[in-house]
C-alpha cells in the first residue's frame, strides 16, 4: 500500500470519528481563538490544512493508546 | 520571597478562558506571600513584559497565550519571545507556556541559553467548551476539565514543589478527565472530548531541569 493510501485511510478514520461526535461539540485549536465545531473541524481535514493534519493525528494517537492499554484503566 | 510574573492576554475567547482559569493562580501567589507581578489584557505586550523580566528576573514565569513553535504571544497576538530573536529573556527561570507548540523549538532554545526549566506543549493546546454554556467559562463543566490540570500544574509550583512532580499530578487529573469523558453519561459531547484532552496530556513536557523549583534556583 502506498504512503499516499495510508493517509487518505488515516483521513477517513479521523473523519468518521468526527462524523459520530454531536454536532454541538466545540473544540479551541489552534491560533485562531475560536472555538470550531463538528462540520468545521471535518472541513479543516477534509481541506488538508495544518489544523486538519493534526487532528487526523490526535484522532489515530488517541486510538493506538486506546491499543497500548494506556487509556484502558480508570 | 519569590518573584513570580504571569502575562495574560484576553482579547479572544479562548484567551478569555484561560484569563479567567488563571486568575486563581494570581490571588494564590499573592495569598503565598510571592511577589506576584500579573499583567493583564493590553498589558500583557512585548515591552512590558520584557521589561519586567530584566528588571524583576522572576523565578516562575506563566505565559497564557497564542503560540507557535518558535514563539509565545501576548495580547493582540504580538509576539513577546521568539526563538531566533530572544530566547535568552528566559535564563534563570522556569517558564509555563500555556500556548501552542512552543516546546518544540523556542523550548529547546530558551534551555540551550541558560532557562532552568521550560514546561510547554509540544503540539497546539486543546480547549473543549461545553456548548450550553454560552461561552460563560465559569459555567462551562468542559473547559474546566481542560484547565484544572494546567492550574495544578502552576499551584504546585507555587507552592515550591519541583517541576517533576507539578507535571505528574498535572497529568494524573488529565487522565482522570480523560476517564470521566470516556464513561459518563451526563451529556453526548463527552467522549468525544476525550482525544482532545488525551493530546493535551501526551504533548505537555519539561525541558531543561525537572528538579527545579522556585525555592532553589
């Protein structure tokens, strides 16, 4: 598989994860000193930008952690 | 008595939650008998600040701000230290960045010129607000699982324990938040908040020396 289907597959994962969040969520950041919602935080992805990249990679960290047992106690 | 120096812009919503959150960590350095020196709103610019750190030296230094990997913000987003102009305002102090990715490189950089210890985030700092909360961050149940861990970060340094053991009882109410996002019920957003947080939690470190603290530079 590609380096370019990996990203595109990383992409997918981070937009359904969003896709399954309320659309009333709201989440700062960033610099730009707003908060973004669900819809707004899936088109920072979905366009690529800075932003987008790095919440694709908050999304997959949190699921390897999830993998590693690092999330698994209470 | 230690000088501590705590620079807090408000000119947005997010910086607004972080003035409000951090104004308990003005009163107990005041109620701590530190020399506390809190400049906020306009007042948290470039000149001033700068100015009191050569003129005060504070041991603990609090930025709330917006930030970058190579610089750290005050109000209207001027930039008060860069990596490549002036990261030697730091030496002699331990700074808490509570901005974006400013560990990666102005870190890095304020410790190779003579910073005790800088505690940032490597990655852009994550802030949930509750959506019924009408940005009001004194009712929002979300934001205040976001910052409380910041504020038991810098209470304890306040208190004089070192920059090693703020950070793990910083983290151990991040992952208890993280938890409580992760199970309860009370409303539909929360575990969705939880990545969010968990990125918190992975990217804040200390760079320099976890040993410090202000009772012993």
């Amino acid at each position: 598989m590609s380096e370019e289907n990996i990203e595109e597959i990383k992409k997918e994962i981070a937009i359904e994860r969003l896709r399954q969040a309320p659309s009333t969520i709201k989440i700062s950041f960033g610099n730009n000193g707003g908060f973004m919602n669900r819809d707004e935080m899936i088109k920072q992805v979905l366009d690529n930008t800075e932003t987008g990249k790095k919440i694709i990679n908050l999304q997959l960290e949190y699921l390897k952690a999830f993998k590693k047992g690092i999330l698994a106690g209470g | 008595m230690a000088c501590i120096l705590f620079s807090r812009p408000a000119d947005d919503v997010t910086l607004n939650y972080l003035y409000y959150y951090s104004k308990e960590l003005v009163n107990l350095s005041n109620s701590l008998g530190h020399k506390t020196i809190n400049k906020e709103k306009e007042k948290a610019n470039k000149n001033t600040i700068l100015s009191l750190i050569i003129n005060q030296k504070p041991i603990l230094i609090m930025f709330n701000g917006h930030g970058s990997s190579e610089v750290i913000c005050g109000h209207n987003q001027e930039v008060i230290v860069d990596s490549k102009e002036n990261p030697e305002v730091l030496k002699n102090s331990i700074t808490y960045a509570l901005a974006c990715s400013s560990a990666l490189i102005l870190g890095l950089k304020s410790i190779e010129k003579n910073a005790i210890c800088f505690i940032g985030y490597k990655s852009d700092f994550a802030l949930g607000k509750d959506p019924d909360s009408e940005a009001s961050p004194r009712y929002d149940k979300v934001a205040k699982l976001f910052l409380e861990p910041s504020n038991i970060l810098v209470s304890l340094l306040l208190k004089g324990n070192n920059v090693r053991k703020s950070i793990e009882k910083a983290k151990e109410e991040m992952m208890k938040n993280i938890w409580y996002l992760q199970t309860t019920n009370s409303f539909p957003e929360a575990i969705h908040y939880a990545p969010f947080l968990f990125s918190n939690y992975s990217s804040l470190v200390p760079l320099g020396n976890e040993d410090a603290s202000i009772n012993n530079d």
